[in-house]
C-alpha cells in the first residue's frame, strides 16, 4: 500500500514544506511547525526513520497533540520531542490518520439527495468511513448560505454544520435531506465512534485553532452514540476490509436494500497506492454503482484528467465529482462548495 506514494517514497523535508502550504490557510500552529520540522534536521531524520505510510506529516502532528507537547516551534519543542521520541514513535506507530470531519456532509449531501430524488430511496456505502461519522448525513442539520439566494437550514440533529456555496447548482444537484434505506462503511481499521479512547484520538487529528471542528466532532460523536443506544446495535454497520477488495460483497448486500447504491469516499484514496487508485473508478462502474468522489484534485485519474489544468489558485481544496465528473471544489473539511 505505501509503495509509490509521496509520505513514504519523498524526502521528510520536502514533505513537511508542502503540508506547510496545506495548513496555511487554517492551521497557522501546524504550518509553523511543519515549517520548523522541514528546517530541523534532528527532527527530520527522526521521522525519515519511521516505515512507509508512517512518515505522514498529520501522524506525527496528531501524536504531537495527543501527548500534549508544546506546540511553539524552537528548542523547547526540539527538546520535548527528543525526551519523548519513544512514546511519540509508539503512538505513530499505533494509530492511523483517521480523521472522521462530518463537516464534509454537507457537501456530500447535495449530491446525495439529487441521486435519492432521481431514483428513489439510495443504499449507501463510504470506503474508508473511520468511525462511520460520515455515514450519518440524515443525523445532522445544515445552514446553507448562498451568494443570490437566501439562508437555508436543513434537518434538525445536531451538530448544524455550516456551508458557503458559490457558482451554479448543477442540476444533479438537491438541497435536501437524502432518503437513505442503507448504508454500510468499508474500513481497514473501523473505529468504535462510542470509545472514550478514540474520541481522544479523532479530537488530537483536528488541527489546533479550529474550535469549532472540534465542537462538531463532540456533537457528532454524542449523536452516533444515542443513535447506538436507541437501537441497542453500533450506529453504524463498518465492514473492516480494504476499499478493493470487499466493495463488490457489500455493494451486493447494498443492492438487496435499494436499487441505487452509491459509493462515496472523501480523504479516503490519497492513502491507497497510485496503480489501484487508477483501477477504483472502474471496480466502482463495474458494479453497477453510483459514485462520488470527494479527495484532492491529483488523487482520482478520471477526476484530474477532466479538470482544465492550471487555471486555479485557491485555497487548498478537494475536488467533488460523480462517476469521476467533477462537479465543485469544496473546503477539505466541508465548508464551502464552488460548483464548476
Ligand atoms: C482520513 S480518514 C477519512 C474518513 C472519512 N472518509 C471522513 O472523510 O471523515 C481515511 C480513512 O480511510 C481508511 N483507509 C485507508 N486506506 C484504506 C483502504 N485501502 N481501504 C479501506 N479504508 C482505508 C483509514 O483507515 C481511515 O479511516
């Protein structure tokens, strides 16, 4: 899984520099000390040692925040890091870059109720769900905030997530609660959204100064665990298994519940390898599923050859698309949708 991919192939500095540009925008504390550990060599080769996949910038920041490190780049961090390197290693090591954001919802759940008001009730299945937060878009509610139209709130759960749009609605698209008869998560590593433990964990994944993500996954979580005890079963069904390999079983069972089975993943393939990132769109076609997409504008080859190249200069961004048709750029964590 982590031949052929920048965090485990590149070098640490060059890494770092680029998550650096990544966090600008929202993360002022993790671009600084992305900057300072891209300029740090006793640091830098510290994390050059870790294997493959573990050497990605948001592993090591997240164990930062987990075991409460100082967060100020310079001597203190440098010397915090060196005295606990062992306990920072064993965390990297044992946990994954899981972040469960719900506030990308409400970007999928404009496409998700344009596809259930074309066919009828959809069964819907997320490859790499987490702790299947994201699986949940009828739980929450959302404040639509548009640039010609006015305010429109949706729903009535909580958290309420909110989420700019710009650009023209393509017509795919509903603002609407999707009807959802199923729904069913793919994970390698499944996360119980009711343990204490990794309701710590998910919260040292958000980044530092975004309160109100963190407010979102307390709220979010808090709603998965009523949704577990009101029916005495986990909230939400997760099949451990590779995104690949165990689609077409749960595809199949989805089809029982629904004749509309939509396959969704976001932030999900930029952590499979380039060769079976390129075979996902067809598996997914095969099955005779619906698909969207929501991850980085390079990470979906039918997404990034539709995309006309070199005309954006945004924010960093995810690329939402249909059956590998970009649609919008959205915010990484929700946030904003600019419809193409
Ligand atoms: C960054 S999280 C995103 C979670 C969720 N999609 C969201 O947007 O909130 C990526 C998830 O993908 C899972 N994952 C990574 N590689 C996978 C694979 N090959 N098959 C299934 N799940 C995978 C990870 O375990 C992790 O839970």
């Amino acid at each position: 899984m982590s031949r052929g991919h920048f965090y485990a192939d590149g070098d640490i500095a060059e890494i770092y520099r680029w998550f650096a540009a990544e966090a600008a925008a929202t993360s002022p504390t993790w671009q600084a000390v992305s900057e300072w550990v891209a300029r740090t060599a006793s640091i830098a080769d510290r994390l050059a040692g870790l294997p493959g996949m573990k050497r990605q910038p948001q592993l090591f920041l997240a164990a930062l925040r987990r075991l409460d490190a100082p967060l100020t780049p310079g001597p203190a961090l440098e010397g915090w890091i060196a005295h606990h390197w062992d306990a920072v290693q064993r965390t990297i090591l044992t946990h994954s870059t899981q972040t469960n954001e719900v506030g990308r919802c409400a970007v999928h759940l404009p496409l998700l109720a344009g596809l259930a008001a074309e066919s009828g009730p959809i069964a819907l299945v997320e490859v790499g769900s987490s702790a299947g937060l994201c699986l949940l878009p009828d739980a929450y509610a959302y404040r639509y905030r548009f640039d010609d139209r006015p305010e429109l709130t949706l729903g009535a759960g909580t958290p309420v997530i909110p989420c700019r749009i710009s650009g023209a609605t393509p017509e795919q698209v509903t603002y609407a609660s999707p009807a959802i008869a199923w729904r069913c998560g793919i994970d390698t590593a499944p996360l119980d959204p009711t343990d204490p433990e990794v309701a710590a964990w998910l919260r040292a994944l958000i980044w530092p100064g975004q309160a109100e993500r963190e407010d979102r996954l307390a709220a979010a979580l808090a709603t998965a665990t009523a949704l577990g005890a009101a029916t005495g079963r986990p909230p939400v069904p997760v099949v451990t298994g590779d995104a690949l390999e165990a689609l077409p079983d749960v595809v199949a069972e989805a089809r029982r519940h629904a004749d509309t089975v939509v396959v969704m993943h976001t932030a999900t393939l930029s952590y499979v390898s380039r060769d079976r990132r390129a075979r996902f769109g067809a598996l997914v076609g095969g099955l005779g599923a619906r698909w969207i997409s929501c991850e980085g504008e390079r990470v979906v080859p039918e997404v990034r050859d539709r995309l006309a190249s070199g005309t954006y200069d945004g924010p960093p961004c995810f690329v939402l698309a249909l059956d590998g048709r970009p649609l919008a750029r959205v915010g990484q964590h929700g946030g904003w949708i600019d419809w193409l």
